[in-house]
C-alpha cells in the first residue's frame, strides 16, 4: 500500500467518524482554544464547513482519490480553527489503525483523551478504543518482544476498563464492561465473570442490567463448581442469587426454568454430602459416615442422594453400629 493510499484511508476513516459527532457540525460547531475552552463557530462559517464537507463525500463516493486529497487541504486551510492539535493527534491514532497497529493505536487515542477531553472527537476515539478492545476479546493477538504473538485478552480488558473509568455511567461504558463479562464466560473464567457481574450489578442496579447481572451472578457461581471433590461454597452462593431472581422477576425465572436449576443444585449439594459420607465409609469412620447420610436425608430428602444414602445405611447397617456405639459403650 503507498503512502497516498494509506493517508487517504486514514483521512475517510476521521472523516466519517467526523461527521457522526452530531455536536461537531450540528447546531454549534467548535473550535478549541489554547485555554481548553470550545468557541461555536459563526453561523456562516459552519454553513461554509459543512458545504465542503459535503462536497469532500461527493468525492469520495466518485473514487476521485487526488481531488479528495486537494479537497482536504483546503478544508484546512480554510478552517485552520477545526484542523487543529486535536484533529492531528486524532488522524495520527486513525493512521495507525487504519494500518492495523492496535496496540500503537490504542496508545495513542488513549494519549488523545487524555490530552484533549473536551475535543468533539472525544467520543468517536472512545469509540475506536472499543473496537480495538473487542477485537483484542475475540482473540486478535499482540506483539510480545517483538518475536512472539500471544492473544490479547488483557489488552482487550485493561482498554475496556479505561473506557468505563472515561466514560462513567455513559451507554459506552456499559456496553464496555458487557463485552469484558461476556468474554470471561466464553472463556470459562466463571470467577472472573462473577466478581465483573458484581460491579456490572453495583454501577447499573436497575432495570435490564441489573436483572441480567443478578442472574449473571447465580449462573456464574454455579457454573465455577468443579465437582464434589472440590469446595461446594459457590453452590450455595448461586443458590441464593437464583432464589432472589425468582422472588424479584417471577415471570422471567419461569421463562428461563430457574426452579429447574435450583432443583440441581439442590441434588449437586445433596451429592457433595453424600461423597463425603462415602469417603467416611471407606477409611472405616463408620459414625461419621452415618451422619453425612444422615444428613442427606434429613435435608435432601427427594433427592437421587438421598436414596444412595438410605441403602448405603441399610446396607451396612450404620444406624445399628451408631446405636450400639450411644448406648453400650463399655
């Protein structure tokens, strides 16, 4: 690709990103001045930008490659306001991902936000933060050492976390921690996934978000249990989120069969104590083995457990053996 070819993707990338900032050529357009405050431009004179802008589109819809160049040198020439330093720190970032440079890219729209936060290119560079960031979450690899290549999901995580530091409770930065959960789960970092719900639920309590992240929180709890060899904690935590989204979106936990999944973790939970009793049984401690399935009954009584633990009982006659162990000690 020649320089020409290059410069004049990066200049229909910023163009078009350009005219989607509605606060940019819409009812005042602004220039910045030394002292970080934004003037509106006259009347006249936005009539005039637009006019060029407009004739720039006409260009490029016509392929005339050589005159969208021309015309965009005029365009700052004539409004040497607009082309200032945060039009050329935004086309420099634009440059490098138009070149495919990700990582250098999102340096360098991080630097220009950081530089000029009030420029109206502001959100179109969040904007490309995101999108770099999503490829980064869909596996687009890094750099590492300039030899390796690894795949980017810290990089994808950290420039989504800066975008909802920026953008605060903005629709981005929503759509920003959405898109980091979303990739932890797809990956099966379900603890992950579960402490992000939990800010998601924090920062956005109400309405759908906070719906979708209450159940995102029982669904990742659930989902972290190993087995019955492993800690069972979660299933009790994800227990306890998918009770509460029953009692608050009833009509949705029917939707969704939630009384289905607590009725399996009721039987994951009745299982873990049923093992336990198992393991009691094989080292010979037949007393505690006994109350683990007794337990089990008392507890899980429907449960597929809780008929394992009544012919393992039966069978080895445990309730005898805690009888006789009460009573008739010498």
């Amino acid at each position: 690709m020649s320089k020409c070819e290059e410069r004049l993707i990066t200049v229909l990338a910023g163009l078009s990103l350009l005219l989607a900032q509605t606060n940019f050529v819409s009812a005042e357009t602004s220039r910045l001045e030394k002292g970080g405050d934004w003037k509106a431009l006259g009347s006249a004179e936005q009539d005039r930008f637009l006019l060029a802008v407009a004739e720039i589109k006409q260009l490029v819809e016509t392929g005339k490659t050589e005159a969208v160049m021309q015309a965009l040198d005029k365009l700052k020439k004539d409004f040497p306001k607009i082309a200032g330093p945060d039009f050329d720190a935004f086309m420099k970032a634009e440059l490098l991902f138009s070149q495919g440079k990700f990582v250098k890219a999102s340096h360098a729209y991080e630097k220009f936000l950081t530089d000029f936060p009030r420029s109206p290119l502001y959100e179109a560079a969040l904007e490309r933060q995101f999108a770099i960031a999503t490829a980064f979450l869909a596996g687009q690899k890094v750099p590492v050492l300039k030899i390796f290549r690894i795949k980017g999901y810290a990089e994808g995580e950290k420039i989504m976390e800066q975008i909802e530091d920026r953008a605060g409770n903005a629709p981005i930065a929503l759509r920003a921690a959405l898109s980091v959960v979303k990739s932890y789960e797809d990956r099966g970092k379900f603890n992950e996934a579960y402490l992000k719900w939990s800010q998601i639920q924090t920062k956005w309590p109400t309405g759908r978000t906070g719906e979708d992240a209450l159940l995102g929180m029982g669904r990742c709890k659930h989902a972290a249990y190993k087995g019955p060899n492993y800690d069972a904690s979660g299933l009790i935590s994800a227990k306890s989120y998918y009770e509460n989204f029953q009692l608050r979106y009833p009509e949705d936990a029917e939707k969704l069969d939630i009384e289905k999944k607590i009725g399996q973790i009721s039987e994951q939970m009745a299982y873990k104590q049923f093992s336990i009793g198992q393991y009691y049984q094989r080292t010979g401690s037949r007393q505690a083995a006994f109350f683990y399935y007794q337990m089990v009954v008392d507890n899980w009584p429907n449960s597929a457990a809780a008929e394992m633990a009544k012919r393992s009982m039966n069978k080895e006659n445990l309730k005898v053996e805690k009888a006789k162990d009460e009573k008739g000690k010498p």
